[in-house]
C-alpha cells in the first residue's frame, strides 16, 4: 500500500466518523460521500447551463456567492470547467463536530476525469457544513486539473 498525507487524513476521519456515527446517523460515511456526489454533479451542471440560481439551497450563503461570482467568468476562463465529468474517487478526509459558533463540518476529497477528454483528471477537495439535518457545500478548496 502506498502511503501518503492523503491516506492518512482518510484513516483519521474514518475513525473519527465511525465514533461520531454512533452519536448522530448524519455522520454516516456512505451518505455523506453520496450528498458530496450529487452536489458536485449538481454544480458542475450549473456551472456549463449558468443556471447557478439553481444551487442555492444546496450552498452556504457565502458559496453560493463565490459560485455566482464565477459564472462572471470571461470566455477563457469558462473553457477550463471540465465538461461531462465523471467521479472515479470521492474519500472522506476531515470531519469535524461543531464547537461553539461553528458548524459540524466534513471535507471530501474528489477525484476524476471527463467523459469528452479521459485523459482530462480532476482533484478537488470540498467542505460541507451542517444545517439542521442536511450538508450544505460551503467551500471549494482546491480545483486541480492535469493530464495523465
């Protein structure tokens, strides 16, 4: 097995979940990695239609901004958005329960390529946040595209 930072932050918020899983069912893993799907393909389609109107009630206040901002995008820039992406690798790598002011909050790491260019792969890492029984996408961390 190949070690690196990443598979390490996947085994600590794994036993993280399975501890925190016990306390409240939102933090089972399997729902939170298939809400981290259905927001990603979500965004990506409102991204290519510039329909983000669409996302606002599956972001945060201050996303669903940054996301609006986006689609002001020149032409140059939305030629970089991946079209017809296709997940190959969604992992748990953060999981924190909420303290104070702040949220519970989970980070994904998504991986994968494009249908049109297979050879076109993606990396990114997204974190949610809680509200009331339901995650909401609240940051895009990193977007990282490059060729195999």
């Amino acid at each position: 097995m190949k070690f690196s930072l990443e598979s390490i932050k996947i085994s600590i918020a794994g036993a993280k979940l399975s501890h925190l899983v016990q306390k409240d069912k939102i933090w089972d893993h399997g729902s939170m990695a298939e809400q981290a799907r259905i927001i990603f393909y979500l965004v990506q389609k409102a991204k290519v239609s510039g329909n983000i109107e669409s996302l606002r009630k599956q972001c945060s206040i201050s996303c669903f901004e940054r996301l609006k901002n986006e689609t002001m995008m020149s032409e140059n820039q939305k030629k970089s958005i991946i079209t017809n992406p296709v997940i190959n690798e969604i992992a748990i790598i953060e999981a924190q329960p909420g303290k104070k002011n702040r949220p519970d909050m989970f980070c994904a790491l998504i991986r994968g390529s494009s249908k049109d260019i297979p050879m076109q792969r993606f990396t990114t890492q997204w974190s949610f946040v809680r509200q009331g029984d339901w995650w909401l996408l609240d940051q895009i961390k990193t977007n990282k595209s490059y060729s195999k």
